[in-house]
C-alpha cells in the first residue's frame, strides 16, 4: 500500500504561483508514475502533469509554460509549482501514484482557489 499526503494550496490572486507538494509513503518502490490531477466543479477530473521514476514528464496543454511539475526519488515527493495562475485553474487538486501493476493511489486532494 502507498499513502499519499499532500500540502500547499490556497487562494491566490489571477497570475500569482503557489506551490503544491506530494509525498508518498509505504510500498513506494512500487511507483512508476507520479502527478497531479484536478477537478473543477462539474467537470471530470483531469491531468494536470505526471513524471516518470526516470523523470519523463507529460503536461496537459493548458498548463504547459505555466506550470512544472519535479520529482525527488529519495524522498519519494513530488513538487508542482503552478504560476501565472488563471482562474479557470481552481480546483481540487489530486495527487496520484501509480505502480507498474494494479490500481493506482490518490491524495485526498487539496483545494486550489485563483480569485481577485
């Protein structure tokens, strides 16, 4: 099993940054993939970014020159640092772990608010 604790989050201004930090704990080694996805309210939940062991990194459209998402393998964290936020970024944003087989792990999610 892999737990998931996620920090950062909060209301920011429109083209202000926050940070948001995801550390795994448990059968870590067992993770391939990590990354953030996030939902807004009445959407489905999205990708936001997602980083290999290796560090390949894939980052959805909307947020690609904005946001960067990093990884520390020793630590088993994983960093999203989101600036020249937009309004139409808030949402609930999830952390997510995903093994080389079966299901995958989620954070509790944390909630993201970009408002004036």
């Amino acid at each position: 099993q892999v737990q998931l604790v996620e920090s950062g989050g909060g209301l920011v201004q429109p083209g202000g940054s926050l940070r948001l930090s995801c550390a795994a704990s448990g059968t870590t080694f067992t993770i391939n993939t990590m990354g953030w996805y996030r939902q807004a309210p009445g959407k489905q939940r999205e990708l936001v970014a997602s980083i290999t062991r290796r560090g390949n990194s894939n980052y959805a459209d909307s947020v690609k020159g904005r946001f960067t998402l990093s990884r520390d393998n020793t630590k088993d964290t994983v960093l999203l640092e989101m600036n020249s936020l937009k309004v139409e970024d808030t949402a609930v944003y999830y952390c997510n772990a995903e093994p080389v087989f079966g299901m995958g792990y989620w954070g509790k999610g944390t909630l993201v608010t970009v408002s004036s």
